[in-house]
C-alpha cells in the first residue's frame, strides 16, 4: 500500500483542496485506487478492515499506526525507501557509501533470484543463503555509525540511521516469506498514472470525481497488469454489465473477466461494421 497526492474539491474560491489516493496492490496483481480527503491511518483502517496478512509500504507512521497491537498483520519495510535516505546523505558523508555498497547487494541478490526463476522455498533458502549474511552485516554498520562522536542528529546520515533501525524488523520480514518482495517498487510503476494525470489534467473539479477517477484507473491498470487490452475490456463489460447476475459481478472484475469472457468479448457496432 501507498499514498499519492491529487487536488480535488475547492478548499476556497482559486484553491484546490488536498486529497490522497491510496493504491493498494493485491497479491493477484491486482490494484485499487482508493481515495480519501485526508492522509490519516482512519482509511487504512477502513479499507483492510479485516485484513490478514502482511502489509509491505514505506515508513509512514500511519502504517506502523495501524499494524500496532494486531498480531495478524506483518508489516514489511520497503528497502528502495530505505535506500533514498542514504542516497540523500551521500553527498554529505562519505560513509554513507558502504550502507548503499551493502542494500546493492541485496538487489543483486533478487536479480540472481528471477535470472534462476527460483520461487517458494527455493528462494526463502536462497535469501537465507545470500541476502541474511548482508542484511546483518548492514545493521551492524548502521550500529557502529550511530557511535560517532561527530554525528549529529541533523545530519541525512543520523536520519537515515535512525530510519532504518527504527524498521529494523520490518525491513527483514522479506527473508522469512519468498513471497514478500524486497521493495514496492511494483507498485510505484503502476501508479505512475496519477502522478503523470497530474502533470495533464491537474486536479479533480469534485471530490466526487476523484473517486470516479480512482475506480478507473483501478479497472485500466489492473487490465494492463494481466495483458488485457482495456478497451476490448471496456466494450466488453459496459454492454454485460446491464444482463450479468449482481451476485457474480466480481466476474467482471479484469482479472476474472479474462477468465470467463476475453476468450470471446462483446464488440461494439463500429467494430462490426467494420
């Protein structure tokens, strides 16, 4: 899960009101674009209600707000997020360079993992073999660093320090499930669509259309995640929708649309007349 800002609703006459979406990636690649009007941990805890599982984000409190006191949620940390507070340091301490020497190789190591095709337990025993030895040596100097003398808490360094053992355990869930990935990178790609919406048609003009917005862009995304042409999908389902039994209509949700009907979809009059 992540957050991403969009504008939507007038705050006052010529300014937008802050708003958020909040992309969720499922386990059967799967996305939804969720929206709220405030970036409080109250929509996380409305929308995975219920939820059991692990939780894989960045470092925001509210995850952690919202993980605390549930013993059926893992939270898992995001290393790339970890990576950009030593990156910001780096110019700044040159020490920073064996931290980002070290989470190198840890991604060298998940490169190793998909160029084997290895999965399940065969990846937990290589992750055991491979990236624990690293992750451990990489604590251990963020350990030692954090006793300098001439390390101030201002400095990026001492953040970052303080950022990645403060997720110490988050941050090693991944070694103990093959199924957790070592960052959230997957998702950032896939809600690149807001970001870039933003640099295009700016804001929503109504709260209401941002949650309009959010639920397709879930239906757009999650078709390109699963190789369906969204507009095949699109003529599809806006012309089954009308006859399709309400209690069976998560099939026409993409992932199981492509199941049951992309075989042989509905096409639109242009297409037959062509």
């Amino acid at each position: 899960m992540d957050e991403t800002p969009i504008k939507a609703g007038r705050k006052k006459k010529g300014q937008m009101q802050a708003t958020w979406y909040w992309p969720i990636y499922g386990e059967a690649n799967e996305i939804c674009f969720t929206w709220s009007s405030s970036r409080g941990s109250a929509h996380i805890e409305q929308q995975l209600s219920g939820f059991g599982g692990v939780l894989l984000s960045d470092g925001y409190a509210a995850y952690d707000r919202y993980a605390k006191n549930k013993p059926q949620i893992t939270q898992a940390q995001c290393w790339a997020h970890t990576r950009r507070y030593f990156e910001r340091a780096q110019k700044s301490d040159p020490a920073t360079e064996e931290a980002l020497t070290l989470i190198g190789g840890l991604y060298r190591v998940e490169a190793q993992i998909r160029e084997k095709g290895l999965e399940g337990q065969a990846r937990l025993d290589y992750r055991s073999r491979h990236a624990a030895p690293i992750v451990d040596a990489f604590f251990a100097w963020c350990h030692n660093q954090r006793s300098r003398m001439d390390l101030v808490n201002s400095d990026p360094l001492a953040k970052a320090l303080v950022y990645a053992e403060n997720h110490q355990a988050q941050l090693k869930v991944y070694l103990g499930d093959p199924e957790v990935p070592i960052d959230t990178n997957h998702l950032e790609r896939v809600l690149r669509v807001i970001p870039m919406g933003r640099k295009n048609w700016l804001f929503c003009w109504s709260e209401v259309g941002a949650r309009q917005v959010g639920i397709i862009q879930s239906l757009l995304t999650t078709c390109r995640l699963h190789q369906i042409d969204p507009y095949t999908y699109l003529v599809d389902v806006l012309q089954r929708v009308a006859l399709h039994p309400a209690r069976e209509v998560e099939q026409l949700t993409p992932r199981l649309w492509k199941t049951h009907f992309a075989a042989s979809p509905l096409r639109s009059d242009l297409e037959h007349a062509r």
